[in-house]
C-alpha cells in the first residue's frame, strides 16, 4: 500500500514523498561481516541474491585495508579497528571478484573475496 503525502514550501514549490508501509511479511535484508586482516579478507567468498538488498560490514583488524569490487559499485577503505557498512542491491547475476584496495604489505595482491550474486 502506497501513501502519498503532498508539502507545500513557503515558495510555492509542492514536494510528494511517497511511503510504502511495511508489511508483517516483509523479508529482513540480509546482513554479512566481513572482517579484513593481513593478507585475507574472512569469508573469502559470500553469496548474495540478485535484486534483494544487502549491507555488508567491513571491519579491519590490524592496518586500513580497502575492498573494491567494481562491477557491483563497491568501493571503501576501514582503518584499523573500525568498520564500514555498504548498502547494495545486485542487480548482475554472475561471479564477482574483489580486492584489497589499500597496499597493507607483501601479499596485499592475493587479498581477494569472491562475490557470488544468484538469481
């Protein structure tokens, strides 16, 4: 069920907003840690589902570790000890790989995570 709610603004400009209610049925978006350390990214594979939205949470234990998988628009960088939250939709079924995008030493380039995205 749609609501439409119509504002004026003191300039006589009209804004329409459009909630959508929440039904009982609705399916919680799905939720992954990610946790990143020297040399590896902890799972090193997920599985998400095309269209259903996702946050990843990407935490670095131990020095700023980036993650960039550039065919789903991901792209952030985490210090050490902090986290990122990614909101993502797929919209591209396939099999994505992503990288560190912060040199964090010698194997910095085996830092990888594979994204499987599933009809």
């Amino acid at each position: 069920m749609n609501i439409k709610v119509a504002m004026t603004a003191i300039a006589g400009c009209a804004l329409t907003l459009t909630a959508t209610k929440v039904s009982s049925e609705t399916k919680p978006v799905q939720h992954i840690e990610i946790s990143a350390s020297r040399f590896s990214f902890e799972p090193h594979e997920i599985t998400v589902k095309k269209g259903e939205p996702v946050v990843l949470s990407v935490h670095s234990t131990d020095v700023t570790h980036g993650l960039v998988v550039e065919e789903l628009g991901i792209r952030t960088e985490v210090k050490k000890g902090e986290s990122e939250d990614l909101n993502i939709t797929p919209e591209t079924a396939g099999t994505f790989e992503g990288k560190c995008a912060h040199f964090c030493g010698k194997g910095h380039g085996s830092m990888t995570l594979v994204v499987h995205v599933v009809e």
